[in-house]
C-alpha cells in the first residue's frame, strides 16, 4: 500500500531515505555479505534478513529478525541453491513491528547499537590470516 520503488537515489541521501523506514524487509535468495542489511541497521532501522548466508550474522546482535527458510531453489548449473523465506513468518514480523510499539523501539535501539563499523587495519589482517591459512603457511 504504501511502498516506494526509488531508482538513481544520490548516495549521499541513502542515509536520509533509510532514517524514515519502519522497518527494512530484505529477504534475499542468497547474499554475499549484504550492505543494505548493514546500512539500515546502521540508521537503527529494524531489519527482516533471510536465516541464510551471511545475512543473519549482521542482526546477531540485534535490532532484527532472521525468518526461517521456507525451501531452497537448486540450480545445478550455478551449483547452488537459494533460500525462499517463509513469508509467513515475515509478515507476522513486519505486523509485531507495527503494532508493538515497545518492541519497535526497543529493536530500534538494538539495531543502533549493533551498527557495524570496522577497523579496516583489522578486517585486512583477518583477511591475510585467512589467505596464509589457506596456503598451509604459518600466521604470525
């Protein structure tokens, strides 16, 4: 009813935009590491994520839902396969966050205080213990 498709949006404004979100439905097949799960919960905006993947890692703390994977689609000629969330579950959440105030506010503050902000010196180092483990040599 009262959804919004904005396209071309200047980045600059993306954090203005996501500040009046309710709540952010992102119910992805499959994510790699999902920025937009991050930059919402960054705005202290409740987040829906699919259980699947990296996307339930980034509300772990709070401030969101990880709805339950309802089924897989398997593709053998990308060999994988993509969680359908049980959009069930996701709209009685969505209805929790509406019709809750109390636990509107407090995901809203669970949210806020999980915001990730990385220490990009430590992010590279995890990264080149990963890559020296890979390659069987010692991490010093």
């Amino acid at each position: 009813p009262n959804i919004t498709a904005l396209k071309g949006v200047p980045r600059a404004a993306l954090a203005q935009i996501m500040n009046c979100f309710d709540v952010h439905c992102f119910l992805s097949h499959s994510e790699g590491f999902g920025l937009p799960i991050a930059e919402t919960i960054g705005c202290g905006v409740p987040t829906l994520v699919t259980d699947y993947s990296s996307m339930p890692e980034l509300i772990s703390d709070g401030g969101g839902y990880a709805i339950k994977v309802h089924d897989f689609d398997t593709f053998v000629t990308y060999e994988n396969e993509l969680a359908n969330a049980d959009i069930g579950e996701a709209a009685d959440r969505i209805n929790d966050v509406f019709t809750d105030e109390e636990l509107a506010v407090q995901l809203r503050k669970d949210a806020a205080a999980n915001r990730y902000t990385p220490d990009w010196h430590e992010v590279a180092q995890q990264f080149r213990d990963l890559i020296l483990e890979a390659l069987g040599q010692p991490i010093e």
